[in-house]
C-alpha cells in the first residue's frame, strides 16, 4: 500500500498496469489498493501542478497569518470550519508559533485578496488580527520545480 | 638528438574500447536521453557524505596506514561476515584500495607472470581483458549465453582449463548482464576449481544490488574456495561513492600481504577523508542500500516490461543495474543498432560488443537514471524498434 502511495505521490498519472509493473503486482491487486486508498479517504483526490507564469493570467497568493482566540469547548475547530468554507481558501493549517492559522489564499488581483481579508477574514468573531504575506515568486509546489531549468546530469561517461 | 617515445608494448597491443568510439557520436547531439551510463544517479547519503565534511573540518587530510585505516577494515571484516559469511581478520586479510578497480589491478599485477591464463567470463565489465594484457599474461574467453541466464557453467570451465591457468575473473552480479550465480551455480564452479591450482577473482562490487528472493552468495563462502579466492567489492555501487574512489579486497593472509607490497609503492594508501566516510557507510548505511535497491529494481521490472513488449527478447536480469536485451531479431548488428537508436531518436545505449564478441547482437541499457528519463527512453525506443520493423 504504501509503495502504491508513493509512485502516486510522485506522479498520480501512473495506470495501474504500469504502477503493477513497477512493484511487480498484478494489476487487479494494485487497482484494489487504490480503490481501498480512496474509499478510505487516504487518497483525497488528484490535481494538477500548474505553473502560473505560463498562463495569460497570473493569480495573486498570499498566506494570511491569523491569531485566533479559541471557543472553549471547541478549540480552534470551529474557526477552521468557517474559514476553510471560503471559496478563496486554498490551505489552512493550525500552527505552532507567534499566529495560529495559516491560511492560504488565491484571488485574481491584490484588491481581490485584500478584501477578502478585510471584509470576509477579519470579520469573523474569534480571529483577533490577521498579517497578510504576498507571494512574489512560486519556485517549487508539491516537489516539483516550477520553473524551466532542467538539472542536468553530472555524470561524466568514464567507460 | 630528437626524443624517441617508445610505449609499453603491451599497453600497444590493447585495443580501444568500442564505448570510446560511440561516446563521439553521442557528444555531438545535446538533446540526448543516455542510458549508458555506468554509475549510481543517487548522491551518496547526506550522513555519509556528512562523515567526510567532518574529517576534512577535523583536519584527517594525512596518508591512511599502507593498508587503510584499521576502523575501516574493521567495519569491512564485519560487514563480509554479516552479509556473506566470510571471515576476514581486519589486520592481515583486507586491504582498502583507490575504488575495487586498484584492487583488481593490484591482484593481476602481484598474481600473473608473462604467459600465465587468466579466464575471463564474458560479456562482462571491459576491464578485465585489456588489464590481463597490461599484466603480461593471456586472456582466455569463457562465453556465457542467454538460453543459460549469461551463468558459467563448470563445463564451460572444465573445457578451458590448461596447465597454465592461473586465474578465473568470476563477475557475478554482472556488468552487463545483470546475471547472478547462485549458491548452487558456485557450488559446481567450485567442484571444478577445488581440483586445480587456480585462484579465483571475484568481482563482487555489485553485490548489494541483486533482486531475486535470496541476497548474493560470495564464492569465498563455499567450502574449500576462501584459501583460494581474492573478493574484490567497494562503495561505489552500493552506497552512490563512485567519486570517492574508495574500495577493498579481502583474502588470505599471503595474497593481501603480496598485493600491500604493491600498493605501498603504486599507491601508498587509498583516499584518507574516504576511508572515513567508507566507515560511516558500513555503520549506518543498511537502510540506504535497501531504499536505492528498492528504486533500482522498480525501474528493472518496468523497462524488462517495455522491451518485451517491443517483441524483444530480453533475459530477466537478477542483479546490477542493468538489461541486456537481444537486439538480433532487428537484423542490425549491436553498434548499428546503437549509433542509428542515437542519431533518429537521441537515446544512447552500449552496444553489447564492447563488453566481449560475445555480446554482439545485445545492447546494456543502464537503469541508473530517474524513472521519468527511463519512460521517455523506453517511449523513444519502442518508436524506433516499431519504424525499423516497418522498413523491413
């Protein structure tokens, strides 16, 4: 299962005949370990990496740091629930530290984002302040480097 | 009075290799996919590579003692038993050398005399023959075969065996069949070499990347063979080391004193920061080995898959980080084959003749490059198999 796990993390466009190939399984057992990982919400689903800069528009991101003043019997839950149903949220995670939640956004310009925060982030009863960071260069996503350079061998052919 | 260079007559006689000739053809073209390659892509591990910062920052930059230094033989004599069952006494049966190709280098120089015989298994790594030529003695050519699993048979030996063999170069996991010989198959090696005077060399340098169910059985673990045979093995496959030129031979007492002999005077002692970082591997690499096996033998299973596919035949190798499929059904000769592989689809593989004749009509594709160059590679060269078929 876990080997399954991650030649799919590594590239989620593997068939299962080749991942089968790779492993030295059958496919039918290796398409059962995959149904049994999503069934099990394991496997969450399969996305794309993009590189924005090669795309006509190019999305503004920013992590927003929120300090967060938790509800007593439900801790910082219920706050995560409200700010995670916003359409523009693209992360959220609790951190350990100075903040919170960090919590990551994508809008189509600057003012989009910053509305966002002050209108629909920064409203909401438990969040005590929030500092907004903005992305000015994606280098890497998921492993995956996003810009053009190719690393190139550094073996030189002896024999 | 004009300077007259007059070369070694033996190093004259020694015909450049093929891979040389094909490497011309391959810089020419930039976009070149290269499984030709004949060493590890993964970076040695941070913790070992980490063990040589901290002996260059302690400032261990001087010579090693002649032999190596004693912590490292200690770890190899304890990493032989562990792994093969092989006893060696760090003090008198091991000696660290400049990569296992010293170590190969210094069993020829202090074993051979002009006209001794040396027998060669082949297809196999293409330093063995021309070496045995450098050492004033005569190679002689045992061809293993696909329909046998490129294994040596005893009959094969039995039948080149002379008053005037001294040495057999037994490669196994093999460069470039990636065939194996298992305890049985050196069982009945052994029967044969028992009633002779002959020592072996066993080339065992790939002996941590081997795929089938049991893990390598050395020669010298055989009964009767450790008084007669020389394990040639290093870093440099099993823990991504190849820059560090770090590797060693174990053997009897006589033969490792013998073979220090040399090496003091050649060499004087294998690379001190090295040694350090060799005694950092054997302690805590175990788990290296089995994470760059693992990946190794996923890239195996998928190209065997691919060339079989391609209607190729193609024996299932069992070790190293090579295949070595039968070109012969495409009607091209091995270099043929290659050189137009790499100038209509820019994949560049070894043609299977420069690892003997007898690996004519087979190609090496090396598997030490990431899947995704593996995949393109094979995509690449199912085109260039399909359009050839096409053409006749």
């Amino acid at each position: 299962m876990e080997e399954v796990l991650k030649l799919l993390m590594q590239n989620a466009r593997l068939t299962h005949s080749e991942i089968a190939v790779l492993l030295g399984k059958e496919e039918r057992e290796v398409a059962k370990i995959v149904e049994k990982l999503e069934e099990d919400g394991v496997i969450k689903g399969y996305q794309a990496i993009i590189n924005y800069e090669k795309l006509p528009h190019i999305p503004v991101f920013a992590l927003i740091e929120c300090k967060v003043m938790p509800k007593a019997e439900y801790g910082f839950q219920e706050i995560a629930d409200r700010v995670m149903a916003l359409d523009e949220v693209e992360s959220v995670y609790l951190m350990a530290g100075n903040y919170d939640l960090a919590v990551f956004v994508k809008g189509n310009t600057m003012q989009e984002v910053a509305n966002f925060v002050a209108k629909r982030l920064s409203t909401l009863e438990s969040i005590l302040s929030t500092s907004t960071r903005f992305v000015l260069q994606r280098y890497k996503q998921n492993g995956i480097i996003l810009g053009e350079k190719e690393i190139s061998d550094p073996r030189n052919m002896v024999l | 009075m004009e300077p007259k260079v007059i070369f070694n007559h033996h190093l004259k006689n020694v015909k450049p290799s093929v891979v040389g000739k094909f490497l011309e053809i391959a810089n020419e073209y930039k976009e070149i996919i290269s499984l030709s390659v004949g060493e590890p892509d993964f970076q040695t591990p941070w913790h070992i590579r980490q063990a040589g910062i901290e002996a260059l920052e302690q400032g261990k930059t001087f010579y090693s003692p002649v032999r190596g230094l004693l912590a490292l033989r200690q770890e190899i004599s304890e990493y032989m038993a562990k792994r093969f069952n092989t006893l060696y006494q760090p003090k008198t049966e091991i000696l660290a050398t400049v990569g296992s190709s010293e170590a190969i280098e210094m069993a020829y120089r202090t074993l051979l005399n002009p006209g001794d015989e040396v027998l060669i298994v082949q297809p196999s790594y293409l330093v063995y023959e021309p070496m045995v030529y450098m050492a004033g003695a005569i190679p002689v050519i045992i061809e293993t075969f696909e329909k046998d699993g490129f294994r040596l048979k005893p009959e094969q030996l039995k039948e080149k065996i002379t008053s005037k063999s001294r040495l057999l170069i037994l490669p196994y996991p093999c460069n470039p069949t990636g065939a194996i010989m298992e305890k049985e198959d050196l069982e009945s090696i052994a029967e044969v070499i028992r009633e002779t005077d002959m020592l072996v060399l066993s080339d065992e340098i790939y002996a941590e990347l081997n795929y089938s169910d049991i893990s390598h059985v050395s020669i010298a673990s055989i009964e009767g063979m450790r008084e007669r045979t020389i394990v040639t093995s290093g870093f440099s496959k099993a823990f991504a080391m190849t820059g560090w030129r770090i590797g060693y031979a174990c053997a009897p007492e006589e033969i490792i004193s013998a073979m220090t002999k040399y090496h003091q005077y050649a060499i004087m002692c294998a690379p001190t920061i090295s040694q350090f970082a060799g005694i950092e591997a054997l302690k805590n690499g175990a788990g290296d080995i089995v994470a760059m096996r693992n990946e190794y033998n996923m890239r195996r299973r998928y190209i065997v898959d691919r060339l079989l596919k391609m209607g190729l035949s193609c024996y299932e190798p069992k070790g190293a980080f090579y295949v070595f499929p039968n070109i012969s059904s495409t009607g091209l000769n091995s270099e043929d084959f290659c050189e137009k592989l790499l100038k209509q689809k820019q994949v560049a593989v070894i043609p299977g003749n420069a690892f003997g004749e007898c690996g004519e009509g087979f190609v090496r594709i090396s598997y030490s490059f990431s899947l995704k160059h593996i995949i393109e590679a094979m995509n690449r060269m199912e085109e260039f198999i399909q359009e050839l078929s096409r053409e006749n």
